[in-house]
C-alpha cells in the first residue's frame, strides 16, 4: 500500500507559478514510476508529468518547457513545478503511484489548480 498527500494547489494569474508536492508514505526507491494527472470538468484525466525510480522523466506535450517534475527522495516527495501557467491548465491534479511489484496503482485525493485573472 501507499498513501499519496498532495498539496499546493490554488489560484494564479496566468504566466504564474506554483509548485505542487506529493508525499509518499514509503520510500520511493520501492515504487516504479510516479506521476501527475490531471482532470478538467468534462475532460478525461491526463497524464502531465511522469518520473520513473531512476530518474528518466516523461510530459504531455502541452507542458514540455514549462513543467518540472522532480524527486526528493530523502522527503518521499514528488514535486511538480509548473511555469507560465495557462488558464488551460486549470484542472485538478492528481499524484500516481505505480509499483509493479505488488501489482498497485494507487491515487492522491487530488489538488485544485486554477489559473485565471
């Protein structure tokens, strides 16, 4: 099992900043891949950003050049940096959590970013 906390949401400007953290409740070093969705009202949840055990990091192409994300493996802690944020990027965020191992898929209860003036 692994409990996933997200925080970090809430509302910028567009061309904003704001940078979303995600707390494992085990090493991440026993997880296989991590990642950020997201889900817009009426849309299906996407995948933004991913980061596997090693390090090699995947993006939508929508965000390639303006999101991070980024392990923190002392904290258990995934982070995601976003950048000049779009209101197109308003959605709620949701952490992933892939170990093969066990088979798991486990979700956070997601974070609300909203990007508007």
């Amino acid at each position: 099992q692994v409990q996933l906390v997200e925080s970090g949401g809430g509302l910028v400007e567009p061309g904003g900043s704001l940078r979303l953290s995600c707390a494992a409740s085990r090493s991440i070093f026993s997880i296989n891949l991590m990642g950020w969705y997201r889900q817009a009202p009426g849309r299906q949840r996407e995948l933004v950003a991913a980061i596997t055990s090693g390090g090699s990091t995947n993006y939508a192409d929508s965000v390639k050049g303006r999101f991070t994300i980024s392990i923190d493996n002392a904290k258990n802690t995934v982070y995601l940096q976003m950048n000049s944020l779009k209101p197109d990027d308003t959605a709620v965020y949701y952490c992933n959590a892939l170990v093969i191992a066990e088979p798991g898929n486990y979700w956070g209860q997601g974070t609300q970013v909203t990007v508007s003036s």
